[in-house]
C-alpha cells in the first residue's frame, strides 16, 4: 500500500518566480494530496446524496397535496351534510310543534264532545236519534279519525326528527375529531384545550319537563351536547393564533427554519416568517390573547409579545408603531402596530413567530390550520 500510494501519489515540487525575478521552491506533500482526494469525495458524496433526496421530493410533495385535496373535499361533504340536517331538524321540530298543539285542541274538542253527547242521552233507547244526535256523532268520528291521522303523522315526524338529530351529531363529532388531529400535528394538546369547552357555563332556571315524545331515546339530547361541544370548540379556535398577521397583500420574504442570514450570509436558524409590505401597513393580532410586552426589543426593533394561554405566544416585529400597551386585551379585529424597518432589518416587513411552551413553531402550519378551520364553520 506504501508503495502505491508513492506511486500515484509522488510528491510535488513547484517553481514560482516573484516579481523580483527571485525564484521560490514549494512542496505539494501526499499527504496533503491524500487530504485533497478526501475532500474531493467527500463533496461528490454529499453531492450525489443532495440531489437523490430532492429528486425525490417532487413526488412526495405531489402526495401530501393529493392528501390535503381528499381531506378538503371530505371537509367540504361534511359541512353541507352539517347544514342540510340543521335546517330539516329545524323544519321538523317547528311542524311537531304545530302537530302537537293541533293534536291537543283535538283531544280537548273531542272530551268536550263525548261530554255533551252523555247529557243529551235520553233514558228511551228505543226512539230514534234525532238529526242533532247523528249530526253530533258524525261530527265525533271525525274528530276520533283526525286525532289518529295526526298522532300518526306525529309518529313519523319523531322518526325524521330522531334521524336528523343523529345526523347532526355525527358531522358534529366528525368536525370535532378532525380539528383535534389538525391541532395535535401542531403540536398542541386538544384534551386540554378544548376542556374548558366541555364544562357547562353559568346556566341554570327550574327544570321543566319537555311534554313530547320527539326525544324518548335520547338521540337530541345528544345532538345538543355535540353542537354545544362544538360552539365552545369553535370559541377556542378563536383564542389560538391561527389567523395571518397581515390582512392585505404581502410578500412571502423568508421562511421558519434554516436559512443564509441576510446581514452577514452566514447559515442560521430563523425562529419565524418574513412577510413584505410596505411601511404603514396594519398588522393585526392572530388570536385572542393579552398584550405580554409592547416596545423595543434587542435586534428586533419595536416588538408586540402577545399570550394567547395554553404556552402559546407569538410575536411581532420591526414594527414602525406600536397601538397596544402591556396588559391589553386585543382581538383578531385589533390592530397592534404597523409594518416597519426597525431593528436589524434590510427592509420593510413584519417577522413573526409563534411560540409553544417557549419553543418556536412554524407559523405557517398554524395560518394554513386556520384557514382549514375556517372552511369548517
């Protein structure tokens, strides 16, 4: 092997002549040479590795979005099922209403009736009945005949109600279980965020039974414990911050993660999004929350720090103004400052992070969950 390697490795003497006309004498050592080969392969390999990986990329990014296409479209089914069976349970439970309150007036007109025609009796079963008699007993068969129709049509209507109210609580769970397994790829715990939203708030009165049967086995009970489940999800969805900081048009200027700094071109890590607009422009909170910290920050300039609970905050910064103070309450519908070049910036935009137990997260993941979100109301 020694001998190889002097062989096609023979060291190498060169001759450099300066500007003076003097001559120098370097050597090219094998071992540097060796150095060189190892570099050189090195580079190969990594390179060789780099493009198989994103040669495959493509087809994985083709796959992911072929999933998002399926998930939107059944999405898209569930709410329109969710909405259809709304308005029947709605249309239904008004006609029982009507049929009940008929079914009533009939069976008090016919107490009265049968009453009547107990007094008006006469003790001579063998005469027969005057026109008034027969006109009454007419009248109480019919009486009788429509008190059947309609507890029939009564029965039927319990029937569609008990089918819809199942229906509604079905696409109920099934938004609910779907926004939990969006939640939890981001990170987040639903069992402890939507706890609150399980919990009965300020409620109260006299209990006072419902007289119908519409509701024997249970099944709108049920619906109403799905959709009130699903109001108070709903409301915690607003508390997260899901929504984009800029309403109007931005550019996308720098993503989360890995990136070439744009001041010294050095590989850093960037804990946020970069998104362009012009000096001015409203930048608004993305969930419900309490201002934490509003003033200038080391680097980033003038700075908001919005608590929105559950370990998230998120940031905004090199802000040119800053609308909100230390401890305000603010909104989704809040402006809290507007687009700036402070800090250690190139330009006018708006960095902003978001952050779980301290730990920055993607927020594109979170603006992409929010507008899932929002197709599902």
């Amino acid at each position: 092997m020694h001998n190889i390697v002097h062989r096609l490795l023979p060291e190498w003497q060169v001759f450099v002549r300066d500007a003076d006309g003097q001559a120098k004498h370097f050597i090219v050592s094998r071992r540097l040479q060796l150095l060189g080969l190892v570099g050189v392969a090195a580079l190969a390999f990594w390179a060789g590795t780099s493009t198989t990986l994103l040669s495959h990329r493509p087809t994985e990014l083709a796959e992911k979005e072929r999933r998002l296409d399926e998930m939107l479209a059944t999405n898209r089914v569930a709410q329109q099922r969710l909405v259809a069976a709304e308005k029947l349970v709605g249309d239904i439970a008004r006609e029982v209403d009507s049929v009940h309150a008929n079914l009533q007036t009939l069976a008090e007109s016919s107490d009265v009736l049968a009453r009547e025609r107990s007094v008006r009796v006469t003790p001579r079963p063998s005469l027969a009945p005057t026109e008034d008699q027969v006109a009454e007993a007419d009248e109480s068969r019919q009486t009788r005949q429509k008190v059947r129709d309609l507890e029939a049509s009564l029965a039927r209507l319990q029937l569609a109600y008990a089918k819809a109210a199942q229906q509604v609580a079905e696409s109920a769970g099934a938004r609910i279980s779907e926004t939990e397994t969006r939640l939890s790829r981001l990170g987040l715990d639903p069992m402890r965020l939507f706890a609150d939203s399980k919990r009965s708030p300020g409620q109260g009165g006299p209990f006072i039974p419902f007289r119908g049967a519409v509701d024997g086995d249970g099944t709108a009970g049920t619906m109403i414990t799905k959709v009130q489940h699903w109001i108070g999800v709903k409301a915690t969805l607003q508390r997260l911050p899901l929504a984009e900081p800029i309403h109007s048009g931005y550019d996308f200027n720098s993503g989360f993660g890995t990136r070439n700094d744009p001041l010294n071109n050095r590989t850093g890590i960037h804990e946020g999004i970069d998104l362009g607009a012009p000096i001015g422009t409203p930048v608004y909170a993305t969930g419900d929350g309490t201002v934490i910290d509003a003033g200038e920050k080391s680097r980033y300039g003038q700075t908001v720090d919005i608590d929105h609970g559950n370990g998230l905050e998120t940031r905004y910064a090199h802000l040119s103004r800053i609308k909100v103070q230390p401890g305000q309450k603010v909104t989704r519908a809040t402006i809290i400052g507007l687009v700036g070049n402070t800090g250690r910036s190139t330009g006018p935009h708006l960095h902003y992070e978001v952050r779980l137990n301290d730990v920055p997260r993607d927020p594109i993941k979170f603006i992409s969950a929010g507008r899932d979100a929002a197709k599902t109301r």
